[in-house]
C-alpha cells in the first residue's frame, strides 16, 4: 500500500518536473521581440516631450521678430536671449505652463518601457530588476494637465506591478498573471500618451507652422515694399523698379528647410502615436491568448507586431 503511494508521489513529481522544465524551454522570444521594438521606439521619446515647450518658445520668437521688424539690435536679443534678461523672463513665461507636462509625459513614457522590458525579463524566463527612478511615482505622478484620473491610476498601478515584479522574484510562470493584471493599465497609459501626442503636440506643430509661414510670408511681403520705396526714392519709376532676388530666394530655402523640419517632427509623432496602438493591440492579443502563450499562432502575431513596431522607430529617428 505504501509502496503504491510512494510510486504515484514519485511519479506525480516527475511530471511535475517534466511540465516546469517544459515550460522553461518554451521559446517565447517572438514575445521578447515584440518588447524589445516596443521600448525601442519609446528611447527617443523624451526629446518630443520637451519639444512641446521649444514650439510654443518659437512661435513666440516669430512673434516678437515680427514686431521686431528691421532693427537688426533686436535680433539676436530675441533669438539668443541672455540668462536672466528680460527677453527670456518673457519667453519662460509664456510657455511655463509645458514644464509639468513635459515631465508627466516622460515619466508615464518610462513606466511604460520599464513595463515591456520587464515582460520581455519574462518570456525570457529571468529576473526582472526595477528602476529606482520610478520608486516615487507610485504615490507623486499626477495628472500635469493632460492625464485624466484613470491614466493616472494605470501608471500608478503599473509602477506598484514593476516594484512587485523585482522585488518577488517574477519569472516566466507569472507572465500570464501581469499580462491578466496588466492588461486594463496597458491600455489606458498607451491611449493617453497616443491622445497627447497625437492631438496635442501636433496641433502645437501646426500652430507654429501657421506662425512659421505669416513670418517669413509677410517678411517677404514687407522686403517688397521697402525695395520698392527704396527704388521710388532713387528716382525710379514703377516700370524701372528691379528688385534684387536673391535675398528672397535666401529666405525661401530658410522656410523650406523649417517647414521641413516641422513636416518631420509631425511625421515622427504620428509615428510614435501608431506605435503606441501596435503596443496596446499586441498586448491585448497577447492577454487574449495567455492560457496558450507558446502556440505557433501567438509567436507569429508577436512578432508581425514586433515588426510593424519597429519600422515605425526608424520614422521616429528622422526626427528625434
């Protein structure tokens, strides 16, 4: 009788065994790769963040270079103010309003790669370490203006997950409890930033295109008109007048080059705004697949969306 039950305990255990070994050899490096695109694309993204403030600070120099108009003495003042002038006193101030923002932004950001790494520590079955630098925003992240209450909560929840994650130790088996957990949190965090980015920043682009094209459109407007006074003076008649070109064309490569550069930017956040929908469709399918993680089918969709991912990094790199 003995003998039964110690044969039925020894071969309980040597399945046992078998199952976790089994599970450690899965290979879920498709879901690494997912993880891996998905905090590639979100490295760069505190220099858009911070660009939220720089635009509303260029719109306002265009501004105040129009006012400006011919008095050469203003211009360097109002494009490389002083420490401490008056100039950068009024430029600060006009924008000090981006400041939290731009910090919520990176902060909510890095929680969110902090996340997908720790995921990817997962699938690869090794332990997770935590970022230090996240530790407080458990309890200090806030709203900045822009988040609502549950995309703060999300980022909270997902911080307390990430300290819980290192320091008890998670490994493979308890990929499918965060993806369970998780899922919710994921998905509000990526939809806020994508509302942010791609509303927000990039009607901040468009304003200072708008700004961007009445400043070199009435410089060049108003260059005319004193060449043409100027010629008036000289004795000139309306037919005689020659106005020199080449300044114009001057101008207009300085435009195109900015309006360029804007056309990137918007570019590069639609692009990281895409990215951030692949992130929330990956793991939502990823979620609906948790009891079956290993299946051919879900590597599969794991990686398209790693490389879908990834091909929008490089549209974001052009950028930023």
């Amino acid at each position: 009788m003995i003998g039964n039950r110690v044969k039925k305990i020894v071969g309980f255990v040597l399945v046992l065994s078998f199952a976790l070994s089994s599970t450690a050899c899965v290979d879920l490096s498709a879901i690494q790769k997912f993880t891996e695109s998905a905090s590639d694309v979100g490295k760069r993204f505190p220099n858009l963040a911070k660009d939220l403030s720089a635009s509303c600070k260029r719109q306002h120099v265009y501004q105040a270079l129009r006012k400006a108009q011919f008095r050469p003495e203003r211009l360097v003042k109002i494009t490389h103010p002083d420490k401490g002038s008056e100039d950068e006193a009024a430029l600060n101030s006009a924008c000090k309003g981006f400041s939290e923002q731009e910090q919520r932004l990176i902060e909510a950001n890095a929680v969110l790669i902090g996340y997908l790494k720790t995921m990817g520590d997962l699938a690869a079955d090794d332990l997770t370490a935590h970022d230090k630098e996240l530790d407080g925003l458990g309890k200090s992240f806030t709203n900045g203006n822009i988040f609502n209450d549950p995309e703060v909560t999300a980022v909270k929840g997902l911080v307390g997950f990430l300290l819980k994650a290192a320091t008890e130790g998670y490994r493979r088996k308890q990929l499918k409890k965060a993806l369970e957990e998780q899922n919710d949190n994921i998905q509000l965090v990526t939809a806020g930033l994508r509302r942010i980015v791609a509303e927000r920043y990039v009607q901040q682009l468009e304003n200072e295109r708008d700004q961007l094209r009445s400043y070199y459109g009435s410089s060049i407007s108003d260059y005319n008109v004193y060449m043409a006074k100027v010629a008036q003076n000289a004795g000139a008649k309306p037919g005689d007048m020659v106005q020199d070109p080449l300044p114009i064309i001057q101008v207009k490569r300085l435009w195109d080059d900015e309006e360029n550069t804007l056309a990137a930017r918007i570019e590069a956040a639609n692009a990281y705004a895409k990215a951030l929908d692949n992130i929330a469709q990956g793991h939502q399918k990823l979620y609906d697949s948790r009891n079956d993680l290993s299946s051919k089918t879900v590597l599969a969709t794991a990686l398209a969306y790693g490389k879908t991912i990834q091909s929008l990094v490089e549209d974001f790199r052009k950028a930023f």
